[in-house]
C-alpha cells in the first residue's frame, strides 16, 4: 500500500483533476430554482451531482485518484472501503480501467449497494460491524496483497477531484455568493473550499453536517481554504446524522472548525444538490 500526501491540494491541482476526469464523469447542470427560491426569500441555485452514473459526486474523486495510480499500481490493483456511494463509484470505473478491485462494506451496508458494486465487477468483502472495523479490514487487505488503498475522503487527491464542482458551478452562475455544502468525512466541502475561494475570495461557505468529525487532511484542507474569509463568530448550522453510516462515517474526531465558515445570508446560495 502507497504513502498518501498529507499536502492539501490547491487551485492548480483542482484544474488538473478537471482536465484529467473531463469527458469521463457527467458534466453536471447547476439549475436555478424557483420553488426554493420564494421559499427561502433569496436566489438558490442546485447542482445536480445525482446524474453522475452512480448518481453520486464520489466518482470525481475515485477517477480522479485511480487515473493517478502508476501502471504497476493499477496491475496489482486496489482496495477500498464504503457503505456505498464511494464503493459504486471507485467499481464503477475501476471497471472500466480494467483494475482489479476490492471492497470492505459494513454489514449494515443496503443489499441494492452491495449488489451495484458488485455488478460493476469489484470483489466485495462484508465485514465490520462499524465503518472504522471496516476500514481497518481494507487496509488489512491492502497491505497484505500490495494494493493501492483509494480512501474515500482523506487523500489530497480525492479532494482535488472534489473540488471541480466548484470549477463548473461558477462558471456556470458566477453570481453566487455563498455555498452550502454537506460535510460526512469533509473532503467534498475541502475541494469545493479550496477551488472556490481561489476563484472568488469573498465567497462564503456553510456546511450542513453529520456532526463534528473531520480528518486529520480534510480539516488541514479546509482550514488553509478558509483562511482569508471573515468567521460569523457562531458555530454553522448542523443536521444531526439520520443513518447509522452518517454517525459512523469518521476515524478520526475533531472540534467543529468554524474559521470562515459562516451562516447563510439573503444573498445567492448555491446548495450542492444530491441523491
């Protein structure tokens, strides 16, 4: 199993991941809504990441850290862990690239997501009670065999992937002056950050939460995006987890980072639309 970077990525890097994935995930819409826009009183704005394939904004990322693989990595193949999302997309075009793949699902895990991942031709192996009992069997799996592990949040190069939402909601309605973006292990709201506030500093950010866990990179990531924009002083608005995947979904805890993360104002919010 390879060393992951601990460096988070920056602008440049982002560009890259949208050059190198272009043509090989959807190019998603980001839609106006009139129904939530008198609802809220303000201009919303969606970007539709559930007509990825797999109907999910984690092939962006799968893609993005499989096309960076060496061609000995890709030989050998690789390992993963997720309840779902994260484990459709990595099989999905792991498939496609011809890589041999295997994937650590919790028990829990929806049978309809287990046989997705399956169909797409990864070998799936159940076991683990929690997602943490999980992901210590993949990387059991990962170093024992030598494959390359595709984490499904804490690696610069997911994040990168990640952060080409940002790239194409912009340029699509570059009015917008504040995004609400979901944060499960946080490399979606890290890419988005760090891509966002490069191509507009004044943008603010607001997260919707599963709770107050970010990993060790993600939070790094995060914390240097949000650098130049100005705190509410409050901590962001939080939706407790509904799944047991959602509280689960984190190794490592940390406090809430509220560094420039502020509350939604009356002006344009972009919320990242999903399934």
């Amino acid at each position: 199993m390879h060393a992951v970077s601990k460096t988070p990525p920056t602008i440049d890097d982002v560009r890259a991941a949208a050059a190198r994935i272009k043509g090989e995930v959807e190019r998603t819409p980001t839609r106006h809504s009139t129904t939530l826009s008198q609802i809220a009183g303000c201009d919303i704005w969606l970007k539709f990441e559930n007509l990825q394939f797999t109907s999910s904004f984690k092939e962006r990322g799968a893609l993005n850290k499989l096309l960076s693989l060496t061609p000995e990595q890709r030989k050998r193949g690789i390992a993963a862990m997720s309840a779902g999302n994260h484990a459709q997309g990595v099989a999905y075009h792991a498939g496609r690239l011809g890589i041999p793949t295997t994937i650590v699902m919790p028990e829990f895990t929806p049978f309809i997501k287990v046989k997705h991942t399956k169909d797409f031709g990864a070998r799936v192996v159940l076991e683990g009670a929690t997602l943490t009992e999980s992901f210590g069997r993949a990387n059991q799996i990962a170093q024992s065999e030598g494959l390359a592990f595709v984490h499904p949040y804490d690696d610069p190069v997911i994040i990168a992937g990640t952060g080409t939402i940002a790239l194409e909601m912009l340029a699509d309605a570059p009015d917008i002056d504040t995004l609400v973006v979901p944060i499960g292990g946080g490399g979606l709201i890290s890419g988005i950050a760090i891509a966002a506030k490069a191509l507009k500093p004044s943008i603010e950010i607001t997260w919707i939460s599963n709770g107050p866990v970010l990993p060790s990179s993600s939070r790094s990531c995060l914390t240097r995006a949000m650098r130049r924009s100005s705190s509410s002083g409050s901590p962001p608005p939080c939706i407790q987890p509904s799944s047991r995947a959602a509280r689960r979904s984190a190794t490592s805890a940390w406090p809430p980072i509220r560094t420039g993360i502020g509350w939604v104002g009356a002006g344009v919010i972009f919320v990242l639309g999903m399934s």
